[in-house]
C-alpha cells in the first residue's frame, strides 16, 4: 500500500491559473490521494487569503499566475507567492509544477534553506513522474535536479564555461588551454580550483582516495548538465 495514503486527512493546495491543467493534475492528485481534502485556486491572492486558515500539508502550484481575478498570469506573481510561502511556512512541502523552473533562481537562497519538502515537475513530465515528485514532497525529501544546471550556470563566470568546453569537449590540456584563452597556466589552474568549489569537489580527499580529480570533475559537470 502506498504510504501516502496511511496519512490522515491529507490537505492539498493546488494553484495554477490555467484551467486545463488545473483540473488534470485535481483529477490526477484524487486518484492517487482519494482521502486527501484539495483545495483549488486560480489566482495568487485566493490561494495566499486562505494558506494560513487550512494549513495545508502540500501546495502544488505553478509560478505563473494571476494575482486577481481578471488580471494576466506573470511569473513575477508566483515567484511573490512563492516567496512569502518559503519565508514564512518553512516546513511546508511544495511541488512546483511549471513550465517555467528557470525563475526559480531567483529564489535560490529560500530554497536550499526551506525545511520542508521541495520538488520540481515540468509541465512537460508525465503523470507517474508528476505523482514520484508529489510523494517526494510529502516525505520532505528534496528534488532539484532539474534546476541544479541553472543554479550552476547562474554562477559559472564566461572563463569557466569556456574552460569546460576546451578541457572536456575539444580536449585540451592546461598549456593548450592557457594559449587558447591568452591566460598563464597558474590562471587555468586557479579556474579549475573555482569550478571544482562550484561542483562540491574536494580535490585533497579524492586524491586520498586514489581518484582522478579531472575525471570526477568532469563527471560531475555532467550530471549537473553543464556539458553533454
């Protein structure tokens, strides 16, 4: 039995000013959630007016809405409501279903300071994976995978980004790296030590381990979508 069901009275916000995918993710949270109490809203202040009454267990929203009735869907909007969600319900779990995660990077700070659950779902992700980042949340478990390359490429300076085409797409070493960008090799290496601080590296306990430092470098820019 799936164990988000055992949880007595489940209270869902969902917010999204389209009502298309309004009514398919309700649809989709019903089914998976038949026990759960939802609420639905279409525009920030509706959604905002009644968050601090119902104190929901998990609001799935988009970051593209209306403020009012009558007034146009703006990402800046939800970004202002996700905002004040993250300062001001910090152990709240929230899936962010939007076509438009970018903005959210805006928020990065809030984010990985937020205590509750936190999961992202494209609009563009199918049913099933919509539902895994939804169960995520309710366990308070965290899921960024999707922005991590933006957060990253929000900080890569232009040298950096260069550096990891040359290195790891044309395969240069330092010298023919340090020709290419009109730079000393001392400065190709004080790059590596800023995009290895970047990806979380600790060179010195790699080398503890036996372990190719540029190779690990240059997986874990893969995984965070830096290169292909």
């Amino acid at each position: 039995m799936n164990k988000d069901l055992l949880q007595p009275k489940l209270k869902i916000f969902l917010i999204d000013g389209h009502e298309i995918c309004l009514s398919g993710t309700l649809k989709l949270l019903q089914n998976q959630y038949p026990e759960a109490k939802i609420f639905t809203y279409k525009t920030a202040e509706n959604a905002l007016n009644q968050i601090s009454i119902f104190q929901p267990d998990l609001v799935v929203m988009d970051i593209c809405l209306p403020e009012k009735p009558g007034t146009t869907a703006r990402t800046t909007t939800g970004i202002q409501l996700l905002r004040h969600l993250l300062n001001n319900y910090s152990k709240l779990n929230i899936v962010i279903q939007s076509e438009y995660i970018r903005k959210l990077v805006q928020l990065k700070t809030e984010i990985d300071s937020h205590k509750g659950g936190f999961t992202i779902a494209d609009k563009c992700l199918s049913s099933r994976e919509m539902l895994t980042r939804v169960s995520w949340a309710l366990q308070g478990l965290t899921h960024l995978k999707d922005i991590q390359a933006i957060y990253f490429q929000s900080e890569l300076k232009p040298e950096l980004v260069k550096l990891l085409t040359l290195a790891f797409q044309e395969g240069l070493q330092d010298k023919a790296i340090a020709q290419e960008i009109s730079v000393s090799e001392r400065m190709v290496r004080h790059y590596w030590d800023r995009l290895q601080n970047l990806l979380g590296i600790d060179c010195q306990e790699l080398k503890n381990q036996g372990k190719n430092v540029r190779v690990v470098t240059q997986i874990r820019a893969r995984e965070a979508g830096l290169i292909d």
